[in-house]
C-alpha cells in the first residue's frame, strides 16, 4: 500500500508538471540574444525617424502601432522625399505581407489555441521572434502560447525603448548616413541570415535557394516594382528549396 501510495501522487504530479522550456520566463530568456540586434535597429530607426521630421511622440506611436523596422525605416525614408501618403501605406503594406507567410509557417503549431490568443501571438511577430520560435519547432508538434508570448512582448518593449532611445538622442545627428545607420537593418538581417545557415547544416541547399533568390530578384525587378520584385523572388525561391528539399 505504501509503494502505491507513492507512486499515484508521483505520477499525478508528473503528468500536470509544466514544463521549464514552456514558460513566460523562458520565452523572455531566449529573447535574450536577438535584444542587441533590436537595440542596434531601433537605435538607427529612431534617430532616422527624427531626423525625417517625425517628433519623439511621433516615433514612439509609430513603434507602439507599426511595431515592423523595415516599415519604419520606409516611412521615414519616404516623409523626407515628401511621398504621398497613399504611396507610404501601400508601400508598408506590401513589404510587409510577408508577414502573412511568417505567420501562416507558425500557424500550424498553435492549432490548440483560440482565435484570440493566436490573433495577439501574430499581432507581435517579427522575423527575428519568428526565427527563434522556427528553432523551437524542430523537435515539437506544438509551442507553448506563454512561450511565445513571453518572446514577442520582450521583443516588442525592447523595440519601443530603443527607437525612443535613438529619436531623443536624433537631435544630435544630424547625419545618420555618415554613421552607417541606415545599414542597420540589412546588416542585422545578414546576420540572422548567416546564423540560422551555420545552425541547419545544409549549406549547399540554402546557398541555391540564396541565389536564386539574388537571380530572380534582379530578373523580376525588370518587370515589377522593387518591392513586389523581392516578395516574388523570396516566393519563387522557397518553393524552389521546398521541392529540392523534398527531392533529396
């Protein structure tokens, strides 16, 4: 009787135990290594909103709302150039529908999940929590919604004080080109780029989809805008590295 007793409330117990890698907590510990990159970009992203003529308030609400560098730097690029701001929406909203396909990729791994809680997970996306949340389901049929959830907040402060940081610090550079800061963000996504390469072990295949991708971008960019171009070839190149993956 004593070993049963034992045993019903250890196997009770393990059953309803959550796991550590399934916390808040641990989504805001592997937040951890991308929140330089953040702070690099949104350090760059504030001071060329400023210096674009957007006020600190300005910055801060279109971090709290747009929450996307690329989208941004674009707004800010184009409030210079005195563009229209019907060119500036439409220009934002097709550069990022890619994050229709970053969300789509996950949608499957929060299937458990109501549409509420699934519409706040991609509200919050970005490439970089989506990178790190593509290394969770590796070894996983379902990530955990506090998890998540945990990654995209950490992230999604992270960027709101940097850019604040760079708009109220913009007011001394008055030249972000002379400092590099408008590389940031292509130099940031490089690196994720690089990264997550190194970390699959399948140089051969992603160096093909790589350039193919360069190919059709240059090839499309001939018949398309610039930013349709880079959409079709990113597109056409994971379709291609889909079915030379399957091939092999």
């Amino acid at each position: 009787m004593e070993a049963n007793k034992n045993h019903i409330p250890a196997h009770s117990h393990a059953q309803g135990a959550t796991q550590p890698e399934d916390t808040f907590l641990q989504g805001v510990k592997d937040c951890i290594p991308t929140l330089l990159g953040y702070l690099s970009i949104g350090f760059a992203a504030g001071v060329v909103g400023h210096t674009s003529g957007l006020s600190i308030m300005e910055v801060t609400l279109m971090s709290l709302l747009i929450y996307a560098g690329s989208a941004q730097f674009i707004v800010a690029g184009m409030l210079a150039a005195q563009g229209s701001a019907i060119a500036i929406i439409a220009t934002v909203f097709i550069v990022n529908l890619r994050h229709v396909l970053l969300s789509a990729a996950l949608s499957p791994y929060f299937r458990q999940l109501t549409p509420l809680k699934t519409m706040i997970i991609g509200s919050l996306l970005t490439d970089e929590t989506f990178g790190v949340a593509v290394n969770q389901t590796a070894q996983k049929t379902a990530i955990s919604a506090k998890w998540m959830n945990g990654l995209n907040v950490t992230a999604y402060l992270n960027w709101i004080a940097a850019t604040v940081a760079g708009a109220f610090l913009g007011q001394w550079i008055t030249d972000p080109e002379k400092y590099g800061l408008h590389f940031a963000l292509p130099a940031m996504f490089i690196g994720l780029l690089v990264t997550q390469v190194m970390s699959r072990g399948k140089i051969r295949r992603d160096l093909f989809v790589a350039c193919s991708a360069v190919i059709l971008v240059i090839g499309a960019s001939f018949v398309l805008s610039g930013s349709m171009a880079v959409i079709a070839a990113t597109v056409i190149a994971a379709t291609l590295g889909v079915v030379v993956e399957k091939w092999k």
